[in-house]
C-alpha cells in the first residue's frame, strides 16, 4: 500500500548512506545545470533523509531554472519552503513533462490516468523497480512525492518513471603516477593523488561519472560494468570481437573487492515534484594500474569526451558527483584539498 501525506510523520525511511543537506540559499535561482564549487562540498552534513516527524535534506540543483533542455521556469521556492510539512497553501508549481518522455518509450511510464496503467508505487512492480534506497515515500492523489521536498515543477520532466529513477555510478580510480612509476603525492596535502575516469556529457557540457540508467530486471552490478563499457569505452560501436576482448579485460577489475560509497537520493536538475534520480555509486580501483593501461579509453553513447582526471576539491561535476568523489578520497586515504582543515560558512 502507498505511503499517503497524513502517514508521513509516522514513517521512518532508513538511509543505507548519508544523504546531502544543501548550501545555503539553495532557492536561489542559479543557471541551468549549475554546479555548487566542489570546494563547498565540504560543509555538505551527512543527515538521515527523515526522522520521525521532519525532513531533513534540502536540494539544490533540484530548483535550478530554466529546467534542462527546455525553456520551462520552475516554480521558485523559498528554502523555509522546501519541506513538505511546512504548509504552503499558495504553492503553485509549473507543471511539464517533456514530449521525449509523452512519446511512449520503452524507458518510460504512461501518464498517470491512461487506462490501464496501475502503479505499484513503493515496491517492484514486475520488471521495473519503484521502492526508493531511501525507504518509504508518499504517495498523494496518485502521484509519488519527491522525498527531498518541493521543486517549484510538477510530472516528470525528463525523467521516464514516476518516483524513483535508478541509476549507477561506477567511480573506476587508480593512482597517479610519475615516469618511473612511482605514486605522486600532492605537495600540500602530502597525500597520493587519485585519478578517475571521467567523461564530458553530451547534454549538458559537464563533467561527470560514465554512470548511466538501470535497466527493468537489470542487477546494479551488470548497469555499472555496462555503463562504464559504453561511455568510456565505446563498446557499443565495437565489433563482436573488439567487446569480447575488454570483457575480458574489464573482469579483472570488475570482479574485484570494490566499496559502495553512496546509495539514495541525487540532487540532480532533471527531479520534479513526482520523479526524481537515486543512484549507487560504487568505486573500483585500479591499485597497480595494469588492468586499466591496457584498455584504451574511448567516448562512447552519451559521451563526448573521457579521460582520467585528478581528484581534488577543485572538480566541478555534475548533479552530486562531486560528493561521490570525495567520498572516494577520504576512503582511499588520498588528497582532496590543500587546506582540509577548511569549512565554508553556514
């Protein structure tokens, strides 16, 4: 059964991994596609999404206008707003779904009132996956809310699915290293450099992970490898021959311990009031740097250009990437910024 508004102050959503409280004066209208400076990452706290009776987590880049790839003006929406336990009878938000999505792909769910369309909105419904990694989320006049609170914008944009929209993020790292192969350690920090592979999106210019939508049926596992194949290393354009020989390749590093750094909710451009992007980010490392020397890094599918990148608080990327990343750091032990000690003011 769905989770409706009045039962939100009984419900507990348990988070696997910290989720992110936003900068302050995130109602401030900002470009599209705008990124917060990776260096004020840093003071992002990591709270649990609910607890008994409040919401906890604010977004960002949720509330950025115009909404990506179109000329749509959200809603604004002050941040003593953004939670939905805060009453707002005058809140009247645009609503917009983006004809790519009306159009009926395969990707994407029917409008809400088309016959025959019945929801299982907060388990998996068949072949498709609507419960949250964040718990329990409600659902009100048919529609799921976003968990994270008011966007300014109704549907769903250009997200496929009401509710939640999986994804995966592969973080593949290896450390950097000098003509004679030895680590090379930042000469503030004094902590080993890390390089990941990034790509350059297509849609919007940004620098991200090769991180990509999950599949109906597909297990996270098989969305991070085959991402990572078709975004930073073009499998898709490869023949049967060519893919046989980086599957074979990539096992090694994909088959190997790796660290899941972060599972729930993304603060991305494209959520709505009704649909939003969760994603698992997990990280792969390349310690030695064999495995990835031998594969050549290629931009593929949504890509337009990849290429490995030296992690530090200086990175501007994409939705909340950049927190991902600096998850890695501190789990890998490896340099991030030159002042750690440093926080940005409330």
């Amino acid at each position: 059964m769905p989770l409706t508004a009045g039962a939100l102050p009984r419900a507990v959503a348990v988070l696997s991994f910290s989720v992110l409280l936003s900068a302050r004066g995130a109602a401030q209208r900002r470009p599209a596609h705008s990124n917060l400076s990776a260096s004020c990452w840093s003071r992002l706290h990591p709270v649990n999404m609910f607890n008994s009776y409040n919401v906890k987590f604010h977004h960002s880049k949720a509330l950025t206008s115009p909404y990506p790839g179109s000329h749509i003006e959200r809603s604004r929406v002050p941040e003593d707003k953004v939670g939905w336990l805060t009453e707002w009878k005058d809140y009247n938000p645009v609503e917009y779904t983006a004809k790519s999505v009306l159009a009926g792909p395969s990707w994407a769910d029917p409008q809400i009132n088309d016959e025959g369309f019945s929801p299982k909105f907060n388990e998996r419904d068949g072949e498709v996956e609507r419960k949250s990694l964040n718990g329990l989320y409600v659902v009100e006049n048919g529609r799921p809310r976003n968990p994270a609170g008011r966007t300014g914008l109704t549907g769903r944009g250009l997200l496929g699915r009401w509710g939640p929209n999986h994804a995966a993020d592969p973080v593949v790292t290896r450390w950097k290293r000098d003509g004679s192969g030895n680590k090379v350690a930042h000469p503030v920090s004094g902590k080993n450099i890390l390089q990941f592979v990034a790509i350059k999106r297509r849609d919007c210019g940004e620098w991200a992970i090769p991180g990509g939508m999950v599949d109906p049926g597909e297990k996270i596992t098989a969305t991070l490898k085959r991402e990572f194949e078709e975004e930073a290393l073009n499998s898709l354009q490869k023949s049967p021959e060519e893919k046989a020989k980086l599957e074979k390749q990539l096992q090694k590093l994909f088959s190997q311990e790796h660290l899941v750094v972060y599972r729930g909710y993304v603060d991305d451009p494209r959520n709505t009031d009704n649909a939003w992007m969760e994603t698992e980010a997990v990280n792969y490392h390349d310690e030695t740097g064999e495995t990835m020397d031998n594969l050549p890094l290629e931009a593929g599918d949504d890509a337009g250009v990849v290429k490995w990148v030296d992690i530090s608080e200086k990175l501007e990327l994409y939705a909340s990437h950049s927190y991902f990343i600096k998850l890695v750091t501190e789990k890998r032990g490896a340099h991030w910024s030159e002042d750690p000690g440093s926080e940005c003011l409330e």
